[in-house]
C-alpha cells in the first residue's frame, strides 16, 4: 500500500516536468544574429537578422542543399512599433518560429536613432535574462537595416563579419555592459565603432559592389550622437584609450625619403590629470614596444642614429595623432570620450566634486599635453631596404 | 545525535550562507556600498565569530547534546519557548529561501513554467532528502559543495582579460558609512552559521570548524564580488537581480568556453537544495526534541508542504523578498548574536552538591 501511493506520488509530479512549458524544440526557434535599431519620427523599426539553418551550405555560397531551395543563409525581417518590444511583438506575429535572442552578436544603431538619444533602448536589450550583455554594440551612417543587408563572402552572416572586422580593427569592441556602464558614470563620454557602406570597385568598372566598413568612431555625448572621428584621428583616440588592436603607425623619417611603418605590440596608457593653480592639466604617457614592419624609405636601419630618428618620428607621429583627435573631441564635439572627468573622479574625488557641476564648460579648456616614448624592439628581417642602391642609402 | 564528521560538517557550514547569499544580496550590497561593497563583508565575518565561539564554549559545557538538548534540558519551560523562537526563526529562513530559489529559477531559468510546479517540485526533492537524515543530506553535501567551491577558485583566472581595476576605485570615497549599511546587509546572512550546534554536539562542533566554515565561505563571497565589481561595475552590478549569474555568462575564453552559466547552474542548483533539505531537517528534529512522540519522517512532509504554502503567502514577488533584506538583520541579530550572548552566560549545568 505504501508502495503504491510512493508510485502514484511520484507519477503525478511526473505529469508536471517543468521540461514541458518551456521546452523549445530547435526547429521551433528562430535564431536572432543581429538587431538594427532605427528611428522614424516617433516610431522605432527593428531589423532582425535572423539565421536560415536550412539554407547554411559552404561559406559564401548562394544556396545550401536541402528542400528550402538555393538563397542568402539569413533573412531580415523589419517592423516599426511604438517601442522596440511593441516592433518585436509585430514581427513575431508574422514568423512561424519564436524569436531567440541568446545568440545575438551584434546590435546596430542607426543613426537616427543615434542622434536621438539610446537611453530608452539600452534598458530593453538587456532586461530579459535570455539576451545577454556580452553583443557588440555598433553605430552606423544611415539607416541600420540597410548596414545589416551587406554581402560578406567570407563568413556565413553579415553579423558575424561585422564582428570579426569589429574585434580586428579594436581591442575588446564595446558590448551593451561597457555601453550601459559609460552612459551610468559620470565623467566620461560613449564612442562607438562606426559602420559605413564603401563602394568597392571589382574587376570592371562597372562590376561596383557595396560593402560594410568600419569607418571610424562614433563620438556620442551623454547619450546622443553628436559626429564622427575617421583615419588618423579615431586611431588616436583609440590609441589613447588603450582600445586600438595592434596598431600600424606610418610616417616620414627626417632626412630621408619614403615611410616607415610600424607596429605597436605592447603600448601602455597612462592618464594623469593634474590640479595647478585651480587649473586642470592632463598629460597622457604613451609607451610602446614597437616592430618595424616596412621601411619604404631609404633608411639603412642598421646604422647611426637611424633608429633613434625613426622612434622619435614615430613618437611625433604618435603624439600628433592623438592631440588631434582630443582637440576634435574638446573644441567640436565637447565630447570626453577619454574619460578625463572619470580619471580626475579615479585619481582624487573630492576635485572631481568640486569640478564636476561645471565640467561642461570646463573640459574643452582643458590642456592636454602627449608624451609618446617608443621602443623599437624589433626591426624585421632586413636591415637595410632592398631597393635602393648602396649609394642612396641614408645613414 | 548526528553522527557527522568534521570535513561535513564544515561543507554544511559554509554551504549554509553562502548558496543563498550570492543570489540576490551582492546586488543590494554593490547598490550601497558602490565600488567598496568587498569591505562590506570583512566586518560582518568578523563580528560573526563572537557567537561562534561563545556557543562552542556553550556546547562544550554540555557534553553528548545539541543545542536544542541543552535547552530543553536545562531550562524546560523556558528552554522549549525558546526552541519554538529559534524554530520559526529556522523556518522564516526557510521560506524565504525557499522563495527566492524558485524565483531565480523562474526568472533566469525556465520563465514559462508556473512558480508553483517549480515550487512543489523543489519542495518535493527537499522533503524526500529531508526525510533520509542529516547524514545522507551530509553525504550529498560532500559530492556537490566541493566543486562549487572549486568554480569559485577558477572563476578569477577566467576573467584574466575581462577586469578594469578603475571600478573598484577611489577606496572609501563616500566614507565608511556605505561601508557599514552593506555590512549590516550581509551580517543577518553569514549569521546563519548558527545552526551549527543545533544539528552536533560538541564532540563534531568545535570552534575550528565554525571557523574554517567561515573562512572558506569569506574566500568565496569576496572572490564573487570583486570579479562581480570588476568585470560588471557597480553600476551594472547594482541594477541586476542576479548579478553573480550575470557575471557567469560573462566568461568567454575565445569561443570555447563560453556558456559558463549552465556549468554553474549546475553545482549552484545542488547546493541549494542541500540547504532547504538541511533547513527542513533541522527544524524537524527541533520539533521532535520538544514532542518526543512525533515522527521525524512524517513532519518533513507537512513542514514541507507548509514551507511551500507560506512561500506564496507571505511573498507576492522577487521585490518583496529584496526589501525584507533591509530590515531583517534587526530580527536576525536578536537569535544570531542576542541570544547566543545570553546562552553564554546562563547556559550552565546545574550544580550538584
């Protein structure tokens, strides 16, 4: 009789396996790659790239094998709703799978909406547990359903070749954890890696294809966009926050002719704010190790000073890279994209509490003064350039 | 009496505050404390083993007894209202877990499943487990705790490339204030320890192994919330709800390892039910020290479903549980540090001319 009502007992609770409600079959899921956030007057439109396993053959082909026919490996679908929760819901009304967000690498801003201000969707990409703080964070020129509808030929999905150009052309790309904490800090401004459209010409002039850049970084202030730095300038910024991946300097060698390029292995960063006569100072310390990478130039690497000539072109190079870049981020945008007010706050908070009312009129004032020092490490393979003759060599 | 050994007894130990604190209150501590939450720990650790060490010399007043024993035994009227106090006390606690384990399933886990069919599945595991002893519960907590433990060790080395030092910066910027409230948050928590001498006598429970309980369970909070500062920020890490499974899926070496959450989940998960059963067992034995004639066994059940019960009762949402947290330590301090302090000087065998 015990025996019996154990086994009812337990038969019972079998009937209610929490396996069932929440049981997702993975044909029944439609897995999210890639979100663009756009504004349209008052409306907001979603643009969801959405993975086709079905259609998923070998990289860059046009169709995979299998009953759904040939075609992209991804579709977009887009809505617009009165938030971006309402512009899901609509889309998912139209969908035959349930909308999975766990596996989202990528989440594109628009530069509408970028300039309207992207408090509002921060708080909605990450609320629900099954999205995760850990999708990269981008913004784009135009609109971003056009950014996610790019050919890529070399990986399965647009989304993930916006992530890899992304983890390649900075160190650790902002996701929605960095975005949510500088827009929660006082003291420091967002930038983001900013995607652009690029016309690239193929064998004919004619045979033009688009495809999706990044074009340098989006400066946003508190949570607006307000422009853009590209080429030298958004290095030097990115430089300056520690964030550039490996970077390449190239420059002229005084008294030679030609550029060298270099790469920087291990750089250092150091902001350092200083109080003088009630006046805010900020120096940055650059240090790198550095491997020359090409000497176009007529430079014998091998002899004289050359090579401390080349380090301290290099570190001109450096420093001019960087002060025009915080000059752009204090005269134009207003923008602390270094985070120098999150430095001073770091360093000695209670200057910061005296400052940090007016930090606005006082940040584009601020001298900020580059002390680069570069260590060349390594010097490649050849000690002299193979071109020039023995006699044009500069020494 | 229990028969445990001393390695079990430290694992139910720790486990006892460590599984049920790192899910919601490092969120309410960062929230306070900002980037000085890790000193918010070291005082409450600290301040606990006062009362540790005076209900050891308690226990070693009496011999062979645990501390419902002694009660019982030493003062019968005043002994058993005092047991009754400590056995609500035990199963407010219970509830409250009990409640805030099946809200973070629900919440993180599995959203569609009604709370009441996780709740009664989670109620059903703890009863049947309850049911089995202190030992087999001692026995599970031997196969699971340890490689919680271990996820703590290896949890830093994860997070080599994730860390920015600048969150835990300036040191006391805002004063100690901060500092205490996050203290006086945790305290009620680590209090918990407590029932050590409620399940042993003082032949298992001595002083050492209240303390390297404590010890080890000081590693693995404060590991928590420094990465917790670290990797999330205080910013981040004081609007979530559960900041420490937030940080679990933070961890990414390359693309291999990634989806760390489910690894914890998997030690995490255990170890709770180790405490609720462990809950529920100590508070049945309690029970059958002041009616002799009761079955152990047959209590779990009806403690357990009671339990299940004043989980939905006494609790309409995951908020409410996070509010209580504020004015709890009031309640809990009088059983954690009041009472231990009045059992140190009156808990004394009779003497016998």
């Amino acid at each position: 009789m015990k025996l019996f009502r154990v086994l009812v007992f337990s038969l019972f609770f079998c009937l209610l396996l929490t396996g069932c409600w929440d049981r997702k079959e993975i044909n029944d899921i439609a897995f999210v790659l890639a979100t663009g956030i756009d504004k349209e007057s008052n409306l907001y439109r979603v643009t969801l790239q959405i993975a086709l396993p079905g259609q998923m053959g070998a990289i860059g082909s046009a169709g995979g094998s299998g009953g759904t026919g040939g075609g992209k490996s991804w579709l977009l679908d887009s809505a617009t709703g009165n938030s971006i929760r309402d512009a899901n819901q609509r889309q998912q009304e139209s969908l035959s799978r349930l909308l999975y967000f766990s596996h989202r690498r990528i989440i594109v801003i628009g530069e509408n909406m970028a300039r309207a201000g992207i408090e509002p969707i921060i708080e909605v990409i990450s609320s629900v547990p099954q999205n995760r703080v850990s999708s990269y964070v981008l913004a784009t020129r135009g609109a971003a359903k056009n950014a996610l509808n790019n050919q890529t030929k070399m990986e399965k999905f647009p989304a993930e070749k916006i992530r890899k150009v992304a983890d390649i052309w900075m160190n650790n790309p902002p996701t929605i954890k960095d975005v949510a904490n500088v827009l929660q800090t006082e003291g420091i401004d967002l930038t983001l890696p900013l995607l652009a459209e690029v016309k690239k010409n193929q064998l004919t002039p004619e045979d033009v294809k688009e495809y999706i850049n990044i074009d340098g970084l989006a400066v946003f202030k508190r949570d607006k966009l307000v422009g853009s730095l590209e080429g030298n300038q958004a290095r030097g910024i990115l430089l300056a926050t520690n964030k550039a991946e490996t970077p390449i300097v190239t420059f002229r060698v005084p008294q030679t002719n030609g550029r060298v390029s270099i790469l920087c292995r291990n750089y250092k960063v150091d902001l350092q704010p200083t109080i003088q006569n009630n006046k805010i100072n900020l120096t940055i310390n650059f240090k790198a190790d550095v491997y020359v990478l090409a000497n176009e130039s007529n430079a014998a690497l091998g002899t004289g000073d050359i090579i401390q000539k080349i380090e301290q072109a290099a570190a001109s190079e450096v420093e001019k890279e960087i002060q025009d870049g915080v000059r752009t981020l204090q005269q134009k945008y207003h923008s602390d994209a270094l985070g120098i007010g999150d430095t001073l706050y770091r360093h000695n908070p209670k200057v910061w509490n005296r400052y940090k009312d007016n930090w606005d009129t006082l940040y584009p004032k601020i001298p900020v003064k580059v002390n680069a020092l570069i260590h060349i490490e390594q010097t490649g393979s050849l000690t002299t350039p193979l071109g020039p003759r023995q006699g044009d060599l500069s020494k | 009496m229990a028969k445990l050994s001393n390695y079990q007894l430290i694992l139910m130990g720790t486990n006892f505050f460590t599984t049920v604190f790192i899910i919601s209150l490092p969120s309410q501590i960062i929230a306070t404390s900002r980037q000085d939450a890790w000193l918010s720990y070291l005082p409450a650790f600290l301040i606990m083993v006062i009362p540790l060490w005076m209900l050891s010399k308690v226990m070693h007043r009496f011999p062979d007894q645990d501390l419902f024993s002694v009660l019982k035994s030493r003062f019968p009227i005043v002994g058993s209202m005092l047991t009754s106090f400590y056995l609500l006390f035990f199963f407010f606690i219970l509830i409250r877990d009990f409640r805030m384990f099946i809200d973070f399933i629900s919440v993180a886990l599995l959203q569609r499943t009604p709370l009441t069919v996780i709740g009664g599945l989670v109620i059903l595991t703890c009863i049947l487990s309850a049911r089995s002893g202190v030992q087999v519960v001692a026995r599970m907590h031997e196969l699971f705790y340890p490689l919680l433990m271990l996820i703590t060790v290896i949890l830093p080395f994860l997070f080599y490339a994730g860390t920015d030092i600048r969150w835990m910066q300036p040191v006391l910027a805002q004063g100690v204030k901060p500092v205490l409230h996050g203290s006086w948050l945790a305290v009620s928590y680590i209090g918990e320890i407590i029932i050590l001498p409620f399940i042993v006598s003082n032949r298992t429970f001595q002083l050492k192994q209240g303390l390297i309980s404590l010890l080890i369970g000081a590693y693995m909070l404060e590991m928590l919330v420094v990465l917790n500062l670290l990797v999330l920020s205080p910013n981040l890490a004081s609007r979530m709800m559960y900041p420490n499974y937030e940080l679990a899926r933070e961890v990414r070496v390359t693309e291999f390892l990634d989806r760390f959450d489910s690894i914890l989940v998997t030690f995490w998960l255990p170890a709770l039910f180790q405490k609720i059963s462990l809950m529920l067992n100590v508070i049945c034995h309690g029970i059958k020290q002041m009616m002799p004639g009761v079955q152990e066994r047959s209590l779990s059940t009806s403690l357990g479903i009671l339990a299940f019960v004043c989980g939905f009762w006494f609790f309409e949402n995951p908020l409410q549980l996070l509010n209580l947290n504020g004015g709890w330590p009031a309640v809990a301090l009088i059983f954690e540090i009041l009472l231990p302090l009045c059992f140190y000087f009156m808990l004394k065998p009779r003497f016998h001319r």
